[in-house]
C-alpha cells in the first residue's frame, strides 16, 4: 500500500523499495511485479520494466492493461512487430480498451502495412472520433492516408 501511495505521488524511486519487500513476501503476485514495472517506467528504466510487466503476464496473461503497457514500450522503441502482437493479444482480452484500435493502426503504418493500419484506424474512429484528431496529433503523416481513403 505504501509503494502505491509512493507511485502515485510520482516517488518512483522510494516505491520500489516497498514492491520489492511485497514481492519477497510473495513473488508470485502479479500485481506487485505491474507495480514494479510501473515504478521503474517512471524512472525511464524500461528494459527492467518490460522484466517486470513479462514476470507478471507468466504469472497472470490475462492482463490486457499491462499487455497494452508493455506494448506501449515496445512502439517507443521502434519495436512494431513486437508492439502489434501485445496490443492484439491485450485487443482478444479486452476490445473496449481505450483506443486499442488506434494503436493497432500506429503499429501496422509504422511496419509498412497500410491496408490493416486504414481498416484499424477506421474502427477507432467509429469507436471514439477522437481517436482521428490523435492520430494527427501524434502521427500526422498518416493522416493524408485517411483522407484519400474519405
């Protein structure tokens, strides 16, 4: 409880130290390793970030928030393959993500498949019209694409 209250006031540092006691108490809590993970994003320690979130999906997979985490990660990095097949995975969990589609749509535009990024695109857009003005936001040169597809 203490590393979560840390966590949330950004003490990324001093919360770990309390993730670390819970998971010695008991390694096989899952939500202790997202914590963990968690903490060390915030610390821009992503590599032992990703250990984390991974130790916890061995544990649990059926976690569609931490999948979408480590996918985040992973299109940070440049990693799209990688990010699509966890933003899927995290999709057949849970298809009412926020902006799960948008995602899928980024991953596929970035790994040269513009065919799968429109449909996805567009099944965000019907999902939430915001999920367009993010994609020119973030992404604007996918934005000509949709409207030569309009």
């Amino acid at each position: 409880g203490i590393g979560i209250c840390l966590l949330e006031q950004e003490k990324y540092s001093e919360s770990i130290k309390y993730f670390r006691d819970a998971l010695a108490l008991q390694e096989d809590a899952s939500d202790a390793w997202v914590y963990l993970a968690e903490a060390l994003v915030g610390l821009n320690d992503n590599d032992n970030a990703l250990q984390a979130y991974n130790h916890s999906l061995e544990l649990d997979p059926q976690q569609p928030d931490t999948l979408i985490a480590v996918a985040s990660l992973y299109l940070e990095k440049g990693d799209y393959e990688t990010a699509l097949y966890y933003y899927l995975t995290a999709r057949q969990q849970d298809n009412t993500q926020d902006f799960i589609d948008l995602f899928i749509s980024i991953c596929y535009f970035k790994a040269g498949n513009e065919e799968a990024g429109l449909h996805y695109i567009q099944e965000a857009i019907k999902q939430n019209a915001e999920a367009k003005e993010l994609l020119a936001e973030f992404y604007p040169e996918y934005t000509g694409l949709l409207r030569t597809e309009n």
